[in-house]
C-alpha cells in the first residue's frame, strides 16, 4: 500500500502529541525530530525535509496551537496542510489544446512504464469522450512498437507508426499530421527511453519537441527508484522543460519520497499516477487526498469516485443522497464493502478508508476474513441497530458478538471504522455544501 511505512511512522510521531493540555517547544521539538526521521526514512530528498519541517515547526510552535485546547489535532492539521502544499496544493490538470488536437509527448527512462502509461493515458480521456491516437515514436527499443500496438488494440486506440527505420522525429510529425487529417483531438507521443539519461537522447527529444510543438510534455518516473526518480526528473525538467509527471508503480512504494520531492525540487507538479498493471489503473493526482492517505485520514472522495465507476449511475445518486443527507447506515456501508472486488485492488482501495491499518493487510492483501467477519457482525444485527448504531450497547454487543460468531472487540472495531467513515463523509458534505476547501478544520484526526 503506497505510504504504509511513512504513515505508520508519522502516527507514532503524532502520539508524542496526544493527552498534553498545552504544548510546549520541547513538546514540539522532539515531535518533529520523529517527523523528520520518518520523512528521510521515506526517502524524501533532504532539503526537502529540512524546509517542510523548518515550516511545519514555525506553526507548531505559535499561537494557533500553544493556545489551543485541542494542540494534537492541530499538530496534525498543520502537517495535512503544509504536506497538500509541498505536493502542490491543488490538483494540476491536463492542459487541452483550444485548437485541437492536443499533443502530449511522453517522455523517460526505459523501465518508467512509459510506453504502457501512454496507453493508460489515452484510454482515461477515451472514456471522457476524446478520440485519442497513440504515435509510436520508440524505434530503439525492441518490440517498443508491438507493446505499444498491443496496448492500443486493448484499448481500441489507433497506433500510427512507420516501423523502426524511420527518424523519430519524421514519425511525431506525420502522425500530428495524420491526427489533424483524420479528426484525433488527442495525440499521445510514445518516445524512446534509455536506460540512463544521455546527450543523444535528450537531443532527439528536444528534436521533436521542435517540431510538433506539443502541449503537455508529461515525465513518467518510477516512484520505486525513490530519491533516483527525483534526479531524474530535475534532469529531464532541465532540458526539456516538462510540463508534469506521471509518478508510476506508486502501489508498490510503500515509502513514498517521490511523491513528496518532485514538486519541491523540479517546480512542475504530478499530474497522474499509476496504481497497477492493469490499462485503467491510472488516477488523476490530489495533493490533499494524498495528504489524508499519508496521515491515515483515508480518501473517501476517490473512494466515491471508484464506487461511481464501478456501480450504474441509480446506485451512485443513490449513494450520494444518504452521504448528503447523513443517512448512511450500516446495511449501507456492508453493501459498499461487498462491492468492492468491483472497484479494483483491494489493497490500494484500504488506503483510502480512514482507520484501515497495515496491520489489517494480509501478504499485501486485505484479509477476506476480515470483510467476512463484518458482515456476520452487521447481519447478526437487528434492523434498528443497523439503522441507529448508537443504542448498541454493552448486552446488544455481546448478543451480536456470539451470533456472529465474533468477540465483542470485533464489534467496537467495526462500530469505530464505520463511525469514522460515516463522519468524514459528513465533514466532505459540509465542506461542499459551505463552499470551505478545507474539511479538516474541525475533524478530529486518527492519531489525535
């Protein structure tokens, strides 16, 4: 799970926080010398650390949270903020063209997964009703052009290409000329990578930036390689002047130090990321919902977003009217969990739920058992403790607990989870309906 390892660490920092009336600089100090460690341990680039903790402790120590009643939470609130801001603040959307088509040369190293994000890439703005052709401009790399062919005819996407002996930069600009023959609003450059940074590469790319002039000029970097991708990216950055980056194998980092220093260190943000193998595991970037992921907060909007996808559009509204209304009871939260498989991989989902924890994932997994074992608590349930969760009390959970065939802690975990869950999804309600950009305000926060 993307960030398991830093989320877990920043949670046992912000426990040095918890039960203190006030705070005091000491308090603070040795909080963030945890934070700070748990930073570098993620392979965050250095300077970043060393700013973004310079930042955060500046606040720690003011009066917002010395005079606060609450100073973990605040604590805690500050971090989300100044995490949102070191990532971006905002999402960086894909720049379209206002004479079409748009053209987004993809550029990197070999290994990034460049060729197969192209692919991904094109087939997101398929499905938002753009004609997307993928250009195949990678005549090095054997069997560059079949993958990217492959890829397309998955997609149903269009491949032009003019075989491997053919300048590269001849290729961009027939197929730019192909797309604006034939009605493609969207054309998707897949470039040759190597497998270092060289000067014959990084001139064939400022060949073809030449010539077709491309809108978007999007970086895929591995956010395995850690620091590296950072190095990469500034390198690429410099002689290209990329416009963002699509960070790929996020599912597979359980650091995360990538995602925290590209902004911070190149200037240009990360637009997409990759979350799998599959064609359609490929998500726009959120600074603040991967801000909450990090802290453990959850992401319920993505996790909305997932559910409309996946279910017809009568389940989403039908959903969306209890989240606004506050009526999302536990029949309701044991129908979304069964839907899940639907939603794609269960282990990239659990970071989006709030209160899900490492420690519930089983060999990268979330344990089947677990969601088994919830719904024989839920169904073991009377109708009116599905509907009104707070008349369980302690005789009802030992009753549900030996129905189920459960303990009566299994019962807390789930009555807490589905609590946490119900109430962030009140707080995102409130924070649209209010027009306020940050829910967080007034939440009481995991570690807190």
């Amino acid at each position: 799970m993307p960030f398991q390892s830093l989320t877990e660490k920043l949670g046992n920092a912000f426990k040095r926080f918890r039960n203190k009336g006030k705070l005091t600089e000491a308090d603070v100090k040795d909080g963030m010398r945890e934070i700070k460690l748990a930073l570098l341990e993620a392979d965050v680039s250095f300077k970043v650390v060393k700013d973004f903790i310079k930042t955060v402790s500046e606040r720690a120590v003011g009066v917002e949270v010395m005079e606060s009643l609450n100073p973990a939470q605040q604590v805690v609130k500050i971090v989300n903020e100044e995490l949102t801001a070191l990532m971006g603040g905002s999402q960086s959307k894909l720049t379209i063209a206002s004479k079409p088509p748009t053209i987004i040369m993809m550029v990197g190293l070999q290994g990034a997964g460049k060729t197969t994000h192209a692919g991904k890439l094109a087939g997101l703005y398929k499905k938002q009703g753009k004609n997307p052709l993928l250009v195949a401009c990678d005549v090095y790399r054997p069997a560059a052009i079949k993958q990217l062919e492959v890829v397309g005819g998955q997609l149903n996407i269009p491949v032009f290409q003019l075989g491997d002996k053919v300048n590269p930069v001849k290729i961009a600009k027939q197929g730019v000329e192909y797309a604006q023959k034939n009605g493609y609003d969207m054309v998707f450059i897949d470039t040759a990578g190597r497998l270092q940074i060289d000067e014959a590469l990084m001139k064939e790319l400022r060949e073809i930036k030449a010539a077709v002039s491309p809108t978007e000029i999007l970086l895929t970097v591995d956010a395995m390689i850690g620091q590296e991708s950072v190095n990469v990216a500034d390198t690429f950055n410099q002689q290209l002047d990329i416009t963002g980056v699509i960070l790929t194998k996020l599912d597979g980092d359980t650091r995360g130090g990538a995602a925290l220093s590209i902004k911070y260190i190149t200037g240009k943000p990360i637009k997409f990321v990759g979350m799998g193998e599959k064609l359609d595991t490929i998500e726009p970037f959120y600074p603040d919902r991967m801000a909450s992921r990090i802290l453990g907060m959850g992401d319920v909007l993505s996790l909305i977003e997932k559910a409309q996808q996946a279910f017809d559009e009568k389940k989403a509204e039908e959903l969306e009217k209890k989240i606004r209304q506050s009526t999302f009871t536990l029949d309701d939260y044991l129908d979304q969990f069964s839907q899940l498989k639907k939603m794609g991989d269960l282990t990239h989902l659990a970071g989006m739920i709030p209160g899900m924890k490492s420690s519930q994932l089983k060999d990268a997994k979330v344990d089947e058992k677990q969601l088994a074992r919830q719904e024989a608590i839920i169904r073991s349930m009377t109708a009116k403790e599905k509907l009104n969760p707070v008349i369980i009390n302690a005789s009802r959970k030992i009753r549900i607990a030996k129905g189920s065939g459960t303990t009566v802690e299994d019962v807390n975990k789930l009555l807490k989870q589905f609590d946490q869950i119900k109430r962030m999804m009140k707080q995102f309600s409130d924070a649209e309906r209010s027009g306020r950009k940050n829910p967080f305000g007034r939440m009481k926060f995991p570690f807190a």
